[in-house]
C-alpha cells in the first residue's frame, strides 16, 4: 500500500483543457471517492494516475516514486496499479480463474490457492473459479473483475464507477463486498461516481470535483455536513437554502434565531440545512407554522414539500421525516430545527 498524491496536475486533450491544476493526496491504505458531474473529468483522473495520459503540467507520486513530472515518465504496466472499470471487461474465452490468473506475475499463473484466496477476498465461492464470465451476474463479474485487479497485490487500485451498470440490490452488496476485500487487502483505493450516497458510504475521504479543481477534500461527515460553498451543498444532497442575517454564532432567518456551525461571516448570508435536521410538530407548538403541499412516500422516510410564509415571501422547504407518521397535503404544522445550520456569503 502507498500514498498517493497528485501536485499541481494539469491534463486535457487537445483542445479541451479537464483537469486544472489539481492537488490530492490520499493516505495509504485509504479509499478516496472522486465525486462529480459527467463530464467533470473523474475518469481523466484516473487515466492520469493510472499512465494512460500524461499530465501537462504537476506530477504524480504513488509512494515515494514520482511516475508522473516533468522529464519523469513511468509507463501503466510499472506503476503498480490495478484498474476496475464500469463493465467488468473480463476475458470472454477464459473461465473466471482463468481470469483472475491473469493477474497475477508470470510464474505465478498456475497457482490455484491464491486464484482460491481472491476468490474468497471478494466474497465469491471457488466453484465459481470454473465457470465462464457470461455464467455470472453483473455483480459476481465486477468482484472478478476486483479480484483480478488485486491479483498482483498492487499499490494502488482505481475503481471507475465500477458498480454503476448494476441494479440496486446487487449494487449495494457488490458495494459492501469490494469495500471488504479493499479493507482486507490494505491497497490504496480511487474511486470514481457521480453518486453521492455511493461516494458518501464507501469512502473514508471524498474529493468534490467540479469545473476542473477540487472543490472541498474532506471526510463524508464533513461534506455533507459542512459544506464549503451551496453548490458543493446541493451535490452532495438535497439542501434547504434560506437568506438570513448573520452574526456572533447565528444567524436569524425565517425559522427564527439558529445556531451556526463553522465559520460564521456577519451580514447576509445563505442559511443552508439538510431536509432531515427539520422536525415537525403539532401547529404552534414549533419555531414556525407551514403548510403541507406534497408528500413523497419512500417507506423508511417521506420528503415533505411545506410552504412556509415569512414576511408575505413564500419558501419552499423540504423536510424529511422517518415514514410512518405523515401529515397530509394542506394540514398546517410546526417546525423545529435540529441541529446548528451553515452559512454561506450571499450569491
Ligand atoms: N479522448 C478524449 N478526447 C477529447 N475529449 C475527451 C476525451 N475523453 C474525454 N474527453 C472530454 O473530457 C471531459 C472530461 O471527460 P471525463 O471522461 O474525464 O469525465 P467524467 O467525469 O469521467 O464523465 P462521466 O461521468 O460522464 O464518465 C469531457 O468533456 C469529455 O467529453
């Protein structure tokens, strides 16, 4: 396992400028999730790590190697580095052992125990070993697909969107069998989504990428909780956004007087809480009263659509609540906020 870290790297293609000088550093033995847009440069990342494309400008250091840098070019397949992509890409004409073999240095293709052993790190039985790649699932192919990448017991590994071409119940136990078999075999791991709860429950850190640039490099926890700016709010998951007036640790706005979390700027400024940190109430037994206008029922949680009038102003606000006690379109009700809020300089 090594650290990796990205200085100052700037790559495109010709005539279309992607990344811009773009600093990452990911701890050994760390996941890393690349989050953003399509289009955002996620999988250019990746092939910048991984050698595939040179780096106009910065370099790349994979452990104390630099593979990337100015007059310094150390080609894919010595990079040390292990590459899953969207569909699974195996051999066709070879069984699934066939295909983890292939992994694996040389000498070592034959040797049945450690074919057996990644088969287990990725939660697959070994009679699967003998079966072709068409005999399996979508998400059965991607664990193969893993564990022919581990093979090598490679520094590195990157992951683009790997599980994305999978439906949602395979995804999510595809999800946790990686996770596992990342964790087990302590490999560095990049992992490239544009899903923010895929991206929020797989990584240790997330990296937020957008027009280029990082825009925040933090844990799960602290994106969504503190966001950097609105924008990088509203990508990470659903955002209610207020003006309010703020100063000394809060701010007033339209659910009264709120206590903020981080740094606080005095004046106006965009009052940003999460759906969930909403709390209704029996009317006036809340901060405010609002009027019922939707309800999406998801069974464990319903997203409420509310009309909160303040000042003659009316305000979309979106409240999540746990799905068993809704109240019904057009019924009023309170309000209370948990939790301190975030604040951003006024757009
Ligand atoms: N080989 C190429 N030649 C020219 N432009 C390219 C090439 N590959 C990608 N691009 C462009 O570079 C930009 C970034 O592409 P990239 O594939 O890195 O984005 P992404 O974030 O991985 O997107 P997605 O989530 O849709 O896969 C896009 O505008 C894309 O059209």
């Amino acid at each position: 396992m090594s650290t990796v870290r990205l200085r100052g790297v700037t790559a495109g293609y010709p005539g279309m400028p992607v990344l811009d000088c773009v600093d990452l550093m990911v701890a050994a033995g760390t996941t890393t999730a690349v989050l953003g847009g399509s289009g955002s440069g996620k999988t250019t990342l990746l092939r910048v790590v991984a050698g595939f494309l040179a780096p106009t400008a910065g370099e790349v250091l994979i452990g104390d190697r630099t593979v990337a840098g100015p007059g310094t070019w150390v080609p894919p397949e010595q990079r040390a580095v292990g590459y899953v992509r969207q569909e699974g890409a195996l051999f066709p004409h070879l069984s699934v052992a066939g295909n983890i073999a292939f992994g694996l240095p040389w000498p070592r293709r034959r040797h049945r125990d450690r074919v057996r052993e990644l088969l287990g790190l990725v939660g697959l039985s070994d009679d699967v070993g003998g079966r072709r790649p068409d005999q399996l699932s979508g998400g059965q192919q991607q664990r193969v697909a893993l564990a022919r990448a581990l093979a090598p017991r490679p520094q590195l590994v990157l992951l683009d969107e790997p599980f994305s071409s999978l439906d949602t119940a395979l995804r999510a136990s595809t999800r946790d069998a990686t996770a596992r078999a990342l964790r087990a075999s302590g490999a560095t791991a990049i992992l490239v989504t544009h899903d923010q709860a895929e991206a929020l429950s797989f990584a240790d850190e997330i990296a937020v990428l957008r027009a280029g640039t990082f825009r925040q490099v933090a844990a799960p926890p602290v994106v969504y909780g503190d966001p950097v700016d609105a924008e990088v709010a509203a990508f990470l998951g659903d955002a209610v956004l207020v003006p309010g007036i703020a100063g000394a640790g809060q701010v007033v706005c339209t659910f009264g007087t709120l206590a903020v979390r981080g740094f606080v700027t005095h004046g106006r400024v965009e009052v940003m809480l999460r759906p969930e940190q909403i709390r209704l109430t029996p009317p006036g037994a809340g901060r405010v009263d609002a009027t019922v206008l939707d309800i999406a029922y998801f069974g464990h949680d319903a997203v409420v659509e509310l009309d909160l009038i303040d000042d003659a102003t009316h305000h979309g606000i979106r409240a999540r609540v746990a799905g068993v006690a809704q109240p019904s379109p057009g019924a009023r009700v309170g309000l209370d906020v948990v939790g301190p809020v975030r604040v951003f300089p006024p757009t």
